[in-house]
C-alpha cells in the first residue's frame, strides 16, 4: 500500500520523490533538516528508501544526478535503492518485453 498524503497520490509526486516539476528539492531539503537532526544526536541512524522502478533507462542517472545535485550524504543515513518487482505489469501493458530492456 503506498502512502498518500491526505490521501492523495498527487502530493506524494510533488512532495516525495526525487523525479518531479521541483526536481525533488522538497524531499531533499526535508532529508536535510531530518539528518542535521540525527548528526548533532550523535547516536541516531536512519534507512532510507528510494525506488527505481525501470521504466526509463535513464532512472538509475537521473537517481544518482539528485543525489549528486542536493548532497543527501550522511554517516548516519543509509541509502537502499529498492527495485520493484514488476516486470509482469509491465509486460501485460506492453512497456517491456524482456528482461534486457
């Protein structure tokens, strides 16, 4: 189940994810203030989240461009990139055939 915002997926695309209008800046600048939180705790970690569904080949560096562009390091933050098991979806809707795309 995937969490909505007031119940709206749209808030979720503008406030949650690191490819949209904004570029992910809201989701950044909220990582910011949550991890300078953790730093001057000392002793508090954190795992985040981010998925890449694959349905652009170029997911994985759009990903790493946020990364990059906003500078959501953190020696108390762990990153894991989730990758969703949809293939079937995608194949029942014609966006892939194989594996290999």
């Amino acid at each position: 189940r995937k969490y909505n915002p007031f119940g709206d997926s749209i808030l979720r695309s503008i406030f949650m994810k690191t490819d949209n209008h904004i570029k992910g800046r809201y989701l950044a600048e909220l990582t910011h203030q949550v991890m300078d939180d953790m730093h001057d705790s000392k002793y508090q970690h954190a795992e985040y989240r981010v998925s890449v569904y694959g349905r652009h080949p170029d997911e994985w560096k759009r990903l790493a461009l946020w990364f990059q562009e906003h500078r959501v390091y953190s020696d108390n933050v762990r990153w894991l990139v989730q990758i969703p098991r949809l293939f079937a979806v995608y194949r029942k809707l014609g966006v892939l055939d194989n594996f290999q795309q």
